[in-house]
C-alpha cells in the first residue's frame, strides 16, 4: 500500500495538469479566434466605413466639375463669338472689329486652357505613356499612379504659390494694351487658379487610387 498512494497521487496530479493544459489551451485558442473577429471587424469597420464617409463629398467635386465645365463652355462660345466678329469685321464695313478683340481672345483662351487641363485630371485624360502597363505587376502600377498623383499635387502647389506671386507683383504693374483700365493681373492670373483647379481634382484622383489598394473592384466601399 506504500506504494500504490504515490502512485495514485502521481496520475491525480497527471490527470489534473493535464486537464489543466486542455483548459489553457482551449483558452488560448477562444481568445485567438475573438482577437481574429475583432481584427476582422476592425478592418471592415475602419477601411470601407472611412472611404464610404469621404464618398459622401463626390457630389461636391461632381458639382465642381459641371461648374468649371460650364465656364470652359462660355469661354469657348466668347471666344468664337469675338474671333468671328474680329474677322468679319476685316471685310464688312457694318461690323465693328474692336482693338481689344484680340488681347481678349487669348485671354479667354488662357483661362479655358488650364480649366480644362485641371477637368482632364479628374477624367484621366491626359497624355500618358500605356505601353508596358501589360507587362508590369499591378502593385507596381498602384505605385506608380500614386507618385505620379504626387508630383502633380506638387506643381500645383508650386503654380498656385510662385503664381499668385507673380500675378500679384508682375501682372499688377501693367495694363492691357488696348484696354489701359484694366491690369494684366487678369492675364497672370490663370496661373494660380490653374493650381487652385489641379488640387481640388489631384486630391480626388490620389484618394482613388488608394482606394483602389483597399477596396478591389466590384467591392462596396
């Protein structure tokens, strides 16, 4: 019998560590499943809930579109309007051919020019170079897109400071030729807002394109 108490005592003792050990690990194993849930959910919750909240303001850029489309539509018909005036001018005696026709004209010119340039922005219609997208890996193009979204955003900023600085000094010096009441500040001045214009649309186009790293297409963000 002094043999068989150890004995007995050793296997309760087994028996319990091992029933610890099952418990511990059971343990282990709920709460690794509970942080993966929680991770789940974490993610699900921030990275398509964040972009569903910063898709509510599209239809603010979708307004800013329609508007600067709609003034790049106006300077477009003033420009027809003056340029077939001007020329009309040239062989009708009737038709007045102002001498201000042409300093508006490229005026007009200017302005529609870079409103249009900060329109193809948000469209993705400028010239760009395609040719080997085919043979590159799709992480590297998301890469590429991006920085490229990031330089733009810097000559923006650069036309918008250095720009206005110059429209303010320079521009503010002189006058149109054939209209001495009114300041080339007017002629510099597409300049900045061209960078004012590229912003507002380069921020839109960087922020899809990482969406596009979080949110694959077909998905609801």
């Amino acid at each position: 019998t002094g043999r068989t108490v150890p004995e007995d005592r050793r296997y309760a003792v087994r028996g319990i560590q091992k029933h610890n050990n099952e418990k511990e690990w059971d343990c282990c194993i709920r709460r690794r499943i509970a942080g993966a849930a929680v991770l789940l959910d974490y993610e699900e919750v921030t990275m398509p809930g964040i972009f569903e909240k910063i898709d509510k303001i599209k239809p603010v850029y979708d307004a800013a579109d329609k508007a600067v489309l709609f003034i790049c539509k106006i300077l477009l018909i003033i420009d027809i309007l003056i340029t077939t005036m001007s020329v009309v001018g040239r062989y009708v005696p009737f038709v007045p051919d102002p001498a201000w026709s042409e300093e508006v004209v490229l005026t007009c010119m200017s302005y529609m020019a870079v409103l249009s340039a900060a329109l193809a922005i948000r469209k993705g219609a400028h010239i760009r170079m395609t040719a080997f997208d085919r043979y590159l890996p799709k992480w590297l193009l998301k890469f590429l897109d991006i920085l490229a979204d990031i330089c733009v955003l810097v000559l923006a900023f650069v036309m918008l400071i250095v720009g206005w600085k110059y429209a303010r000094q320079i521009g503010s010096r002189g006058t149109y030729v054939s209209m001495p009441f009114l300041s080339r500040f007017w002629m510099y001045f597409p300049i900045p807002l061209a960078g004012l214009a590229m912003i507002i649309f380069e921020i839109e186009a960087l922020y899809s394109h990482i969406k596009g790293i979080f949110v694959k297409e077909g998905e609801k963000a």
